[in-house]
C-alpha cells in the first residue's frame, strides 16, 4: 500500500481559519455573531487520509464547507496545493471544485430523484466540459459506476435513485465525484446515514482509492472506529477549535485533550479493533 | 429514508414524490374534452364565414326555433351564431392573459425565490402590492388612459393576475434551492443558470401547470366583467359584450333568457373546465394529498395492529 510519507507536499491547508455566522439586520447592522469555526488550521498531504473528528454541532462540516468556498470565510486562508485561494475569482474556485470534491452525508437528499444514475455522473462532466464526446463521457461513466462496485454499469445508468439502496446511493454520489478525477475527497459523514452492514463497503472504497490511485482524503466523522481503521492522521474538534491532532494511532492509545479522552470512552463501547484501547 | 410516524403507526414518507408518469383522472379527461370542444367552436366561429344575419325588425327577442336554436336578440339577429363567433375573442383573451400572467409570474418568482435579501423582498412587496389592488378600479382607469381593446384588456388582466403565480413559484423556488441537491450542484462548480435550468425549474414547471389552468379560468372571468362594463372596446363580439348587450336592451324585462343564459353558461363551464384540470394536475403532481389521508384514515387500526 501506498502510504503518505510526513515529507509529501501538503495539498488542502487550512490556515487559521475562522468562520462567524452573523445575522444581519436589513440595513447590513450586525445584530448576532455566533463562532462556529474558530483558528482551525488543518492539513492533508498527497495520499493521505485525514479524519476530522467531533460531536455534532463542533463546526466540522461548516469547516469542510468553508474549505470549498461554499461558506464565506471571516479570517484565515485556504490554500490548495501551495495556491492560495483568497481573493480568486469564480473561474479559480470552479476548477477547485473539480480538485476538491465533497461527498455529502445523506445520498437521499444529495442526489436529484428526477435524473438517472447517468444524469447524475455526467453532471460534473457538463459542468466542467470534460469528455470530448457523448461515447467517451459513457465511458468514464462506467469507468467510475464500475470502480465504485456498481457493475455492471449498464443495469444502473437509467435507474433512478429512489429504485436503489442507500449503500448504492452512496456509491453513485462517489462515482459521480471520482469521474472528475478530483485530487481530493472531502468525505462529510460519509457512511453516518447507512446502515451498519454496508459501511465497511464504503469505508473500503476510500482505502482502496489511495491505494490505487493515490487520492488523498478529508474524512469527517462521529464515528471513532471508521476514523481509526482508515485515517493516517486525526484532528479532534470541539466547540469550534481542534482540540488535538496527530498520527491516528498514538491519538487514539495516548490522548493528550480532556475531551478526546471523553469520546475515547464514549466509544469503547464499540469495538476499536485490533489492539485494545486505553 | 426520510419519514415521520404517524400515531396511528403508519409511516409516512416526507421524502420528495418519486418522479412517475403523469396519470390524468376522469375528471381532468371531462375538462380537456370540454376545453377542445370550446376550442373548435372558437376556431370555427373565427374561420367560418358565419353571419348573425342582418337586422330584421321581425324577429326582436324572437323565442328559440328549430332553424334558430338559441333565438333572436334585440335586432333580430341568431343568438347561436353570435356564441360561436364571440367564443374566439373570449378563449384568445383568457388564453393570452393567462400566458401574460404566468409569464411575469414565473419570472419575478423564479427570480423573488432563488435571490435572497433585498431583491426578495422588494419583489415580495410588488406582489402584495398587485395581490391588494382591487381589479375592476384598476382595470377601469387603465383603459380610460389607453383606451380600450382588446391588446390592452389582455396585458390588464395580466398585470392583475400575475402576482399569484408569483407567490406560489417563489416559494416553490424557495424551498427548492435549499434542497442538498442544489448544494451538491454548487459544490461541483455549477453556476447559477446550470442550478436554475437542472435542479429548480423541473420543480416549478408542473406547478406552472396547474397555476395556470387557474389563471386562464380567472382570466376569462375578469375578462367577461370588464366587457360587461364595456372595457373591452366596440367591434368585439364576445361572451361578456353579449352579456352587456343583452343587460343594456333589457333582454330579461323581454323574457329573452335565451340571450343572456347561452354566453353566461358558456364562461361557467369553460372556467369550471379550468378549474377542474387544475384540480387533477395538482393530484397527480402531488400524491401526498390523496394518499397520504387515504392511507392513515381508513387502514391505520388494521395496519398498526399487523405491525405491533
């Protein structure tokens, strides 16, 4: 297996990021401002796959937003293989959103249920121009349905996504991110939604992703023992700041953070599997 | 799945309706049957070289006959023929009102719902303000300023029924661009247009269906009242100038109801059609409102049972 090495050049960073939630009132009066993201600075090199762990509300998935330009930024810099992204045009964050692709939580709700499994795939493509013609775009559809485990890929392309299984959802909405050929997934709860038999499934997708193709992954997650299995590294939030980061194993034996150590115990009911946990 | 339970145990699916053949009703096929009938009488009376016949002092308020199915009015003309060429002006006015209406609707919706802040709002505020407007004022003072006829009774009705059509699609739009999938869009680098074309307006365009049906039957309606007040400029024969016609000549004092009942029963049953179609393309768009009550009301006790 390809493994990250510590000197490979880092491609998201995030630095020092801060995202404030301001409600306005109608003549641009700031009325509220509430901290969600506070000083986040995260990395994730080629090949790696980095968990981002935390409870429910702990600002992962408005860091994650904030990463691909969908959430204004109150401070910091996303930088996104050693460029910048402060102050770029839409152009710049239209190819960083074909770099960068997210995967949402619930496929039920991220896929379209009036376009076909075809449709969906071939969004991106339209979207970005890639392909050169209707044959080749069918290809690399089928390419990415097939590299996803949906084969074969001619008995999903006219099916539409109420006809499949959660599991299968899933993996549509990873094949129609995979045929954009990103350099990066950013994973948001990506298996939370499924049910427990078809995780191990999914999570195996993304192992096998860096293993074959290198793909570096941001995988955020409540779910300590996927985080364990699959991540090389880990940064814990709580309350809007990451509380603790390092290699995923010495996190895991030797939390430093009060509040790691909580969500250690709160999930050694749950099995941390080869290798007992303190 | 995304569902909630009832108490009765019956889950029911919030979840967006599956996509599915439109399935029209008894109802919806009585309303097209009616509407193409309508619809070839208007043609006929527009392209068929129909005459009323010249005035014939005889024959004022002259009672239905079997050469003359509908009677003679004040001046003795054929009442049935005057029907069938006034059907034209009246179906083309509501027809064209109703597009007007939808049109403008549609698009400051569309363009009300998907911009949030002060566009919103200071469209919002344009559709209460046509919502409050009383239509026949309105209607009076704007073809004293352009004078009338029937170009301009059609872009009135229009300005008076789009703001309805308006309300329904930016809330549609509303609703729709907060949906994951339209985030989902945005994340792979869709500009506003791509989100508009693919995710929002497949949701709006059935709604524009049966907003619609609604706004030509509203359209006909209004058009029918403004002739009636003789809006609608001379030369036009239609269903309401006849109406007026036959008030203004005291065809009820004559006991002359063949010439008032035909036009008046004719924009009944053609707004009745309307409506009706609206109706079922709003239960075939939307199953949630029959099945969901079907289901709870008269299977729940069975059916929680089975499931305990």
């Amino acid at each position: 297996m390809m493994r990250a090495q510590a000197s490979a050049p880092p491609l998201l960073e995030l630095r020092h990021l801060r995202v404030n939630f301001v409600e306005q009132s109608l003549f641009g009066r700031t009325l509220n401002e509430v901290s969600a993201v506070d000083d986040v600075s995260i990395e994730v090199r080629q090949g790696e796959i980095v968990a981002l762990i935390g409870a429910s509300g702990s600002g992962k998935t408005t860091t994650v937003r904030a990463a691909l330009g969908l959430q204004p930024v109150t401070a910091g810099e996303i930088v996104f293989s050693g460029r910048p992204m402060t102050g770029m045009g839409p152009r710049e964050w239209k190819d960083l959103r074909r770099r960068m692709q997210l995967i949402f939580q619930d496929p039920t709700e991220a896929l379209n249920p009036r376009m076909t499994v075809e449709e969906i795939v071939m969004e991106g493509l339209l979207i970005h121009r890639l392909g050169e013609n209707p044959s080749r775009r069918r290809e690399m559809i089928e390419e990415a349905l097939g590299f996803v485990g949906l084969t074969p890929p001619g008995h999903f392309l006219r099916r539409h996504p109420h006809t499949l299984s959660g599991g299968q959802r899933q993996r549509v909405a990873i094949a129609a991110a995979l045929v954009l050929s990103p350099e990066l997934l950013i994973a948001d709860e990506p298996v939370s939604m499924l049910d427990p038999s078809i995780r191990a499934g999914i999570l195996d997708l993304f192992a096998r992703l860096r293993a074959e193709r290198g793909m570096s992954t941001l995988m955020v997650t409540h779910d300590l023992p996927s985080a364990y299995h699959l991540a090389d590294r880990v940064y814990v939030m709580n309350r809007g700041r990451i509380v603790e980061e390092g290699p995923t194993k010495q996190v895991f034996r030797s939390p430093s953070h009060d509040y790691t150590k909580a969500l250690i115990r709160a999930a050694s009911g749950q099995t941390l599997a080869d290798g007992p946990v303190p | 799945m995304s569902g909630i339970i009832e108490p009765s145990g019956i889950a029911v699916s919030l979840a967006e309706p599956e996509p599915r053949r439109l399935r029209l009703d008894a109802k919806a096929i009585a309303a097209i049957v009616i509407l193409v009938v309508f619809a070839l009488v208007a043609l006929a009376g527009r392209f068929l070289p129909l005459d009323p016949g010249a005035i014939d002092v005889t024959k004022i308020f002259a009672p239905p006959s079997a050469s003359h199915w509908l009677g003679h009015d004040d001046a003795g003309r054929d009442v049935l023929i005057q029907l069938v060429i006034g059907a034209w002006p009246s179906l083309v006015v509501g027809l064209s009102a109703a597009a007007v209406a939808v049109l403008i609707g549609g698009t400051l919706g569309v363009l009300a719902g998907y911009s949030r802040g002060w566009l919103d709002l200071v469209l919002l505020r344009l559709m209460d303000y046509f919502i409050v407007v009383p239509a026949l004022p309105f209607a009076m003072v704007i073809t004293a300023i352009w004078g009338p006829g029937l170009g301009h009774l059609i872009i009135v009705i229009g300005i008076l029924l789009w703001s309805t059509t308006a309300r329904v699609v930016r809330a549609q739009v509303k609703s729709g661009r907060e949906r994951l999938y339209v985030q989902r869009a945005q994340a792979l680098g869709a500009g506003h247009l791509h989100i508009l074309l693919r995710h929002i307006l497949p949701q709006v365009i059935p709604l524009i269906g049966t907003t619609g049906s609604l706004a030509v039957a509203l359209a006909i309606l209004t058009q029918a009242a403004l002739e009636f007040f003789g809006l609608a400029g001379t030369g036009v024969l239609s269903w309401g100038t006849m109406i007026r016609f036959a008030f203004q000549r005291d065809a009820m004092l004559n006991d002359a109801w063949w010439f008032v009942v035909p036009p008046g029963l004719c924009i009944c049953i053609v707004i009745t059609a309307c409506y009706w179609l609206a109706q079922s393309l709003e239960k075939a768009l939307n199953p949630r409102l029959s099945t969901t009550d079907l289901r709870v009301r008269s299977f729940s006790l069975r059916s929680a049972r089975e499931g305990a």
